[in-house]
C-alpha cells in the first residue's frame, strides 16, 4: 500500500492511501506529530506507573499553578503497573484539550475560527456511511484483565 501526503486548504498534511477517499482529518499519529511540530507533547520514555504516577504527573499542571498556555500534550511509552507489567502500548493524556493551542490544532483553526467550525458542523451534519466491509481487523484479547 503506497502512502501519499496531501496538502489541506488549512495547510496541514493529511494521509490518502492509494485508491481509498481522502481523509479530510488527521489521524492520531499525524495529530502527535503536529503537536510535536509546534513544541506541545512531552514524550516520556522512562516507565511510568499507571495506577500512581501517569495521572498525578498530567493533573500536577491543571491544579500545580501551570499557565493554560504553557501546558502539553503528554505521550508515555512505556507503561507498567505497580507490579512491574509493562503494557505493550503507548498511552497519550491532553492531547486534544490539553490547552487552546492543542485543541486548535486538533481543529486546524485559529482561535477565532473554532466557534464558526462547530456552528458550521452543527448546522451541517455529515451523513453516516454504512461500512459493511472494512480493511481493518480487531484483535479481541483473551481476557480484558489483562489490561486491568
């Protein structure tokens, strides 16, 4: 499958796989990367207890005194639990409402325009297409307290 990039009107890099309709939105992995871009996403790599360290770290900047705009998007890589399990994905925290320079990216609009973009989608709902066939597969767990 080849991968193209396509240039928006809003001016930002969206994803087209060949022969499927464009995107007209970012996925999370181009959304990361444009938060990244502009200095909003602190990766962490070292792990990070999910029960007693990975919210307390987030919720420190809304009631530890940080300014709304100098928070950020947080992406931890390496996740275990207290017994030490490490957890084979990522986890990301504020990334779509951290602060108005995140959710304005998340919407590709400038402050001003974010309020004309939800009046505008409220009053043009988009039709549900109905998949009844899709390329992608989902992987259920054998048990979900693995994730517990």
């Amino acid at each position: 499958m080849v991968k193209k990039q396509v240039k928006t009107p809003q001016s930002s890099v969206v994803s087209r796989h060949s022969g499927r309709t464009k995107r007209g939105y970012s996925d999370l992995h181009e959304h990361l990367a444009a938060l990244k871009k502009a200095g909003l996403l602190l990766t962490i790599d070292r792990p990070v207890d999910k029960d007693a360290e990975l919210h307390p770290l987030v919720r420190w900047q809304y009631v530890g005194g940080i300014e709304e705009h100098e928070r950020k998007a947080f992406l931890f890589s390496n996740v275990v639990d207290g017994r030490g399990r490490k957890y084979g994905f990522p986890v990301v925290v504020g990334a779509y409402a951290g602060n108005r320079a995140i959710y304005c990216i998340g919407m590709r609009a400038a402050p001003e325009q974010v309020q004309p973009k939800w009046d505008h989608a409220i009053a043009n709902p988009v039709k549900p297409r109905i998949v009844t066939n899709a390329p992608c597969h989902l992987r259920k767990p054998a048990s979900f307290a693995q994730w517990a």
